[in-house]
C-alpha cells in the first residue's frame, strides 16, 4: 500500500513537472475539388516560408501535379512545418487541353490557415 501511494505521488509529481498536454495537429491537408463537367489539370506549389513570393514559390517551392476527372476530387497532406505558404493554379481541360485557367494569391499559414486545417479549393 505504501508502495502505491509512493509510485502515485511520483507520476503526479512528474506530469505536474513536465506540463505535459496532448499533442495537437501535426500535418495541414489540401483539398483539391473538381466541380465541373470537364478534367482538370492542377499544379500545387507550396513552402516552408509563409512569407515568400508568388513568383519565388512557384520557381522554388515543392510542386505536386494532379489530374482531376470531373466530378472528383484529391487530397493531400503534409506537416505543418512543410506547408506553410500555397498557391493553386487550375487549368480546365475542355478541348484538347485547351480551356480557362485560374491561379489563387499565395495563402499563408497564420492569417489564411493554420496547421490541422483543411484548405479545399474547389474548381
């Protein structure tokens, strides 16, 4: 019995010690939605600077590409520490990889979104 009040005093004391609280979300997710009748071909460019340029983001930030059937959708995921700053540009396949294109301002980690979130961009 003293044995136990002895081992529960001690882990008390320990989890007081260290303020241990749960940990939170640990990776941000891209939701890439294809509302129209015709494909999509998307480029996803982020970083790991919030506050970079556009145009630095796109010639030096990592890049994943997707082709997106009507009516579909993709998802990614990446640590928060990776994705800090994105920018999406959609290109509407209607005719012969011909159509309509549309690139977003750069979102930034902080005042766009923060780290667990889902960020859906919808085309």
């Amino acid at each position: 019995m003293r044995t136990t009040r002895y081992f529960t005093a001690l882990t008390f004391i320990w989890l007081l010690a260290c303020s241990c609280t749960p940990p939170g979300p640990s990776q941000t997710s891209v939701r890439l939605v294809n509302n129209a009748s015709f494909p999509v071909h998307v480029d996803v460019y982020y970083g790991d600077n919030q506050n970079v340029l556009a145009s630095v983001l796109e010639e030096f930030g990592q890049h994943v590409e997707f082709f997106i059937e009507a009516g579909a959708s993709q998802e990614i995921s990446r640590d928060c520490d990776e994705l800090q700053a994105i920018m999406v540009k959609g290109d509407l396949q209607i005719l012969g990889g011909v159509g309509p294109s549309e690139t977003t301002r750069v979102y930034r980690d902080g005042s766009d979104f923060g780290c667990g979130d889902t960020i859906t961009f919808t085309f």
